[in-house]
C-alpha cells in the first residue's frame, strides 16, 4: 500500500479569494434545517406534529438549546421551502401561511432568538420556489427588507425557475447588496451553483455568499452520502481553494440519525463533513433521535476539527483499493501548526474491515521529532509516531477511520 502514495503532495495554496465582507461564518455554520427530513409536508390535520408550521420550528429550537446542541455550536434553526402563503400579500411581501404560522415569522424570530437561537428562512431566485409557492425573481430588494423586518438571521435562496444564467447570476448577486443594504447581518446561503451551469465561476460565489451548495440534494442513503464525499473527492471545482472563513463549499444536510445510515456510515457522513469544513445542518428529528447519532453530533473531538481556524477544507489525496485517503492540515489552541487530521474513508460494502497503512512521511509529514497521533472519535491515545513508521488500523466497510497527528513539542 505504502508505494501507492508516493507522488507530489500539493501544496497548500491557502484561500487568496476575497470572501463576502459581512463579518458571519468565519467557521463553517452549523445549525438545523427542515429539507430533508420533513421536506414539504404541509398538511397539519394530517400530520400535525411533523408539519412545515411554527410549532415544528419551536419545538426544535427548544431541543436544540435544552439537550446539547446550541452549546456544541449549533444555532440556526433554518426553514425550507413550503413556509409561504401561496400567494404574496396586498402590500406585495411575502407572507407565511397564515394556518400553519399563525402568529407570523417575527413572532417566530422572536422565539427563537430568547432561546439563543438564529432563524433561517428560504426563498427562490426564480419566479418560483421549487415547491411552486411565490418566487422572489422581481421582488428581491422587498424580500431581503421583510426578512430583515422579521428579524431573520439567514437566508437559503434557492435557484429553482430561475431561468438564463444571465439572470441569475445578477439576482444572486444583487440579493448580496440588497441584504447588505438592510443593515442587518444575514448569512446567504446560495444554491446559484446548482444552476449555473458547466463553466461555475467559484471566486464570485465566494465573493457573494456565505456558502453554496455545489452538488444534488442529500438524500438518506450511503449511495448518497458516498457520491458526494467522491464529487468533492475528484474536486472538478478547485473547492479547498476557494473555501475559508466567510466562504464555504456546502454539501447539503446532515443525515445521520434518520433512516437509512448504518452506525459506521453515519459516522463516515459526520467525520467527512467535519474534514470538508462543511456546514453542519442537521436534517433529523431532534425531539427522538438515537442517543449514539446525537452522541456523534455533539462529539467534541470532530467538532474542533471541525471549526478550526485554519479554515482549511480537506482534499483527498489518494483513492484505490477500497480506500479514500484525505488529509486536512489544522491549526489553532488544539493544534499546534503542522497539525493534520487524516481520514480514511473504505467505501466498500462487502468482505469486513480494510487494513490501512503508510508511513507519515509518505502522507506529507516529516518533522523528525515525530508526532502524537490520536483516533478521533473516541480520543484514544495511538502513541507517537516518526516520520518513518507506520501508521496502520482497519477500516470497516462504508466506514471511516480519522486520526489527529500533532507535531511534538
Ligand atoms: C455591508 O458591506 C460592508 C462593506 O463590504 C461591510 O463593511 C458591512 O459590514 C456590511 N454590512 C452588513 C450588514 O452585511
Ligand atoms: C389533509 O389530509 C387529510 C387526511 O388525510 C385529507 O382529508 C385532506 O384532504 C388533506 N388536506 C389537503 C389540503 O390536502
Ligand atoms: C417563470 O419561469 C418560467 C421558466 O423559467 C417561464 O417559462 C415562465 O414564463 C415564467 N413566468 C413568469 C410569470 O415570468
Ligand atoms: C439587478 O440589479 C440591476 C441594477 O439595479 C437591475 O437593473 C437588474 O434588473 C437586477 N436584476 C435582477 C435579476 O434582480
Ligand atoms: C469521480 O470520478 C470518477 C473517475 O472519473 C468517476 O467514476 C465518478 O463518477 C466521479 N464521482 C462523482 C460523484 O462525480
């Protein structure tokens, strides 16, 4: 295996794009978000404990600050589609449905925020939203005013019915000035991206949004979850190099803890998305989740890795036999400069565990004092290690293996 990672380790070009001057995300944002777990239910005679209405955002904002999650880092409670009136008001705003949001967006902000939470809302550069509720196209200036009237905290804008590129490329980036010119600190997270075509200009979303999502929807299976470990994995967009504080590549929700993950793959969707300096949106429902999903969530280890300071997004530095191998240089009071966190991905589904083994200095590491090497998610102590000797363990199928190897002093 050894011999397989000798070629020319990159070197780190760290971010020289300008990213959006609005002073949010200086660590990727983490937070809670409807889509894929509750997607656009709206019928609550139906189903009115899961329904897209006031009273779902309010009972996980009260999960989120009680059990665990607001201390860990998690603040937006972030709303998707399906939120609105089906048409706009008199006065031409959009409104939300006034069965299902009774008491209106402010008064939900309010709520929100006396549990310290942030609020998240949704809207659509085109002249619809994807679920055919009002778009946002001609109304963009009014719409980021109501938001900012409502006290909201983050806007997802969406790309559905958006039609020439041309068009979208000045909505998105009017909407940058059209926030901005509200006052009031909104994070933008933009789906532009997702229809801009083949020829993406990364340096202009990083200058205009907070975050973006490059890639599909996330859905609740490893097929999923793998294929987008591997798009950012074959990296067509130069992501690591546009990403850093203020600007992040975003690949969708996090879904560990619903259906359709086994223990080991949730764990392989949690620690690649903590590599990827991804934002963290949980998709999941908090009010009964399983305690070892929320367990991962909340693991501290992963979230410094996480949230360093560096701002560095992993990039995959070797993929065969069954293994990816991504490194993600670190540093800040947990980690000393020269500082990686190292992840082995096997995405192979039969025949047990992958022995993984290289030396440090064939992964890019070569300080002769040596380096204390740490499993990630439990913590464990691997001893120390010189550039020359091996760093081994086995990997479960769809599984993950991350360690923290930290210069010694
Ligand atoms: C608006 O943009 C200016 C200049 O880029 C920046 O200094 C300011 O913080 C921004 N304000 C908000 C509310 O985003
Ligand atoms: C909501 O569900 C109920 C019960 O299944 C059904 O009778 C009703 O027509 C549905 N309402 C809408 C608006 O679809
Ligand atoms: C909305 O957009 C679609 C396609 O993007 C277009 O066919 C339709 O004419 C538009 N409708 C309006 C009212 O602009
Ligand atoms: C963007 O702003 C320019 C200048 O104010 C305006 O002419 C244009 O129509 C806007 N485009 C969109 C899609 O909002
Ligand atoms: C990544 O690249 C490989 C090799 O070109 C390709 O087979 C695979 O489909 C790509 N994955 C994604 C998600 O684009």
């Amino acid at each position: 295996m050894t011999q397989l990672f000798q070629y020319a380790f990159l070197l780190l070009m760290l971010s020289g794009t300008e990213s959006l001057d609005n002073g949010l995300a200086l660590t990727p944002p983490m937070g809670w978000m409807q889509w894929e777990r509750f997607w656009c239910n709206t019928n609550c005679t139906k189903d009115p404990h899961n329904c897209i209405s006031e009273k779902l955002f309010k009972e996980i904002a009260d999960v989120m600050a009680s059990d665990g999650y607001l201390a860990a880092g998690y603040r937006y409670v972030a709303i998707d589609d399906c939120w609105m009136a089906p048409e706009r008001g008199p006065d031409g705003r959009l409104r939300p449905d006034p069965d299902r949001f009774p008491n209106g967006m402010k008064a939900l902000a309010d709520y929100v925020h006396s549990k310290g939470l942030k609020l998240g809302i949704y809207a659509d550069m085109g002249n619809q939203t994807c679920q055919k509720f009002p778009g946002s196209k001609f109304d963009l200036k009014l719409d980021a005013q109501t938001f900012a009237d409502w006290e909201v905290d983050m806007l997802k804008l969406d790309c559905c019915h958006s039609g020439s590129h041309s068009d979208l490329q000045e909505g998105f980036q009017n909407m940058t000035v059209y926030l901005n010119q509200t006052g009031r600190p909104i994070l933008y997270a933009c789906c532009w991206p997702v229809c801009a075509g083949p020829k993406k200009d990364y340096k202009s979303f990083a200058q205009h949004c907070n975050m973006w999502r490059n890639y599909r929807d996330v859905r609740d299976s490893w097929e999923n979850v793998y294929g987008t470990i591997d798009f950012y994995g074959n990296n067509t967009g130069h992501f690591q190099e546009i990403a850093g504080p203020g600007a992040w590549n975003d690949p969708d929700e996090l879904v560990l803890g619903d259906f359709g993950l086994s223990y080991d793959q949730e764990r392989a969707q949690f620690g690649m998305w903590c590599m990827m300096a991804s934002p963290l949106f949980m998709s999941v429902d908090l009010r009964n989740i399983r305690p070892r999903s929320k367990d991962l969530l909340l693991n501290k280890n992963l979230l410094i890795i996480h949230s360093d300071e560096l701002g560095v997004q992993a990039y995959r530095v070797f993929k065969g036999n069954g293994l990816d191998v991504w490194l993600r240089p670190l540093r800040s009071k947990y980690f000393r400069a020269g500082s990686y966190a190292v992840a082995v991905v096997n995405y192979i589904d039969h025949s047990g565990p992958v022995q993984f083994s290289s030396s440090l200095q064939d992964l890019g590491m070569h300080i002769t004092a040596g380096y204390k090497v740490t499993e990630a998610f439990e913590g464990k102590d691997m001893g120390k290690l010189l550039p020359e000797d091996l760093l081994m363990f086995k990997v479960n199928p769809t599984g993950i293996f991350i360690v923290t190897v930290v210069p010694v002093s």
